[in-house]
C-alpha cells in the first residue's frame, strides 16, 4: 500500500512525486510515458531554467530529477479504473492493481488539444502540484 499515486508523470506529476519523495511518502508514479506532451514536442522555448531545449531533452531532464528519489515507477501502464472502498482507494491498470490509504488520488495531466496550450498548461499544472503537494504534506505534518 502507498501513502500516495500519481497518475502521469508529466511535469505536474514528476513534480508532486519529487516533493512527496522529499517528504519520505511512500508514493508510486503510474504512467503510460515520462515526460508528458513535453517528450513529444519538438522545440521548447523559455522554459524556466531553459532558454531553449528540446522536448526529448527536457523529458530526459525530468526523469533524470525523479530517479534521484526512492519512487516507485510503473511505466506503459494505463489506469482504466479508480474505486474507494471504506478507507482506501484502489486504482486498476491495464496490467495490475494498488492501492493508497489516502482517500484523494492526485491526477496529473491536461486535456488541452492543441500542442503549444498542453506545453503552456502543464508547465502551470507543475506549479500548481507543486504547491498542492507542499501544502498537503504540511498539513498531514509529513517532515524531513
């Protein structure tokens, strides 16, 4: 059982997994692929700490920061299912199931459809699950 699942691991899930690993959570990172829209984006332009980088690059680069962290990764797995039951939640993959004592599941990800939005999106989603994150384990009192 995990404390935390991510599903995705974009930039706003690499980014709450990054926090939530600081913090000693047991966590598990489910995702079809690392790096999000980003990995399949050509050119990025101005992203912070970048002035110019390229998609694959800046994927790399994210994945490379998680795998500094004691995360547990499921990779090319789909989440097809989430159900609560009593206390906890369970969530169904395509290849296995898991399960959290949280009763909130953080989802990360967009649904934009257009290219430059998802690019524009997922870096304010990082930010937005950076802060969610911190101010949840500040709350649940999770130190380091």
């Amino acid at each position: 059982m995990y404390d935390l699942i991510i599903i995705g691991a974009g930039p706003a899930g690499i980014t709450a997994a990054v926090y939530a690993a600081r913090k000693r959570m047991s966590l598990l990172v489910i995702t079809k692929d690392i790096g999000g829209q980003a990995a399949l984006s050509g050119d990025i332009e101005n992203y912070t700490g970048y002035q110019f980088i390229t998609g694959p690059d800046l994927a790399a680069k994210f994945e490379e920061h998680m795998r500094k962290f004691e995360i547990a990764l499921k990779e090319n797995e789909e989440v097809i299912e989430l159900k609560k039951i009593e206390d906890k939640v369970w969530v169904k993959t395509n290849k296995s199931a898991y399960e959290t004592n949280i009763t909130g599941i953080f989802a990360a990800g967009d649904v934009t459809d257009v290219p430059e939005k998802q690019i524009i999106t997922a870096a304010g989603e990082g930010a937005k699950a950076a802060l969610s994150a911190f101010r949840y384990l500040s709350q649940h009192q999770f130190t380091t």
